[in-house]
C-alpha cells in the first residue's frame, strides 16, 4: 500500500521497476518526456497487476514541473513513499548520456 514515482517509467528499467512495485500493491506514478504510446503501455501493464497508475509527461529539468508531479501524486493518491529517479537523456544515437 505504498506510492511511488518512476521516473522514466516508461520503458526499459523503469517499466520493469514500476510492474515490480504494482506487483507488490504499490500504486504507481509514471514520469516521461514524449513517449506516450511506451508510456501508455506500462500502465496497462500496471492496471494487469491490480494496481492504480498515473502518467504525467514533462521536462525534469523544470522545477516547477518537478512540484507539479508531486503535487499531483498527493492529489490523486494521498501520500508518496518512494522515488525511482530513472529518467536519462540520450544521444542522436540512442545511447543514454
């Protein structure tokens, strides 16, 4: 019964971390930049396991949007216990950096 925001939730490790975490009965908050459809993805894959998801796309290098998504997390669930800080840039070449 937890509430943890997954940076870069949506896909690769941080959708692997966030199935783990609704596993276990944490709800789950998914930051992204612009991959709507991965991230659209890993919330089905979180509802599959019985849990609630919220998706939140933005920059996480705004601090103001940063707030928001704690904000929003308290709003719709109530607390928030965890932090998965995932998120990385990539090159041109799909690398992260």
């Amino acid at each position: 019964d937890r509430v943890a925001i997954i940076t870069g939730g949506d896909s690769g490790i941080g959708r692997a971390v966030a199935v783990l975490y609704a596993k276990e009965g944490a709800d789950v908050v998914i930051v992204y930049l612009n991959e709507h459809e991965d991230a659209e993805k890993t919330k089905q894959e979180v509802e599959d396991e019985g849990s609630d998801c919220l998706l939140i796309a933005g920059d996480l290098g705004s601090e103001e949007f940063c707030k928001s998504v704690v904000q929003q997390t308290i709003d719709k669930f109530g607390s928030l216990d965890i932090l998965v800080n995932n998120a990385a840039e990539r090159d041109c070449n799909g690398k992260c950096v």
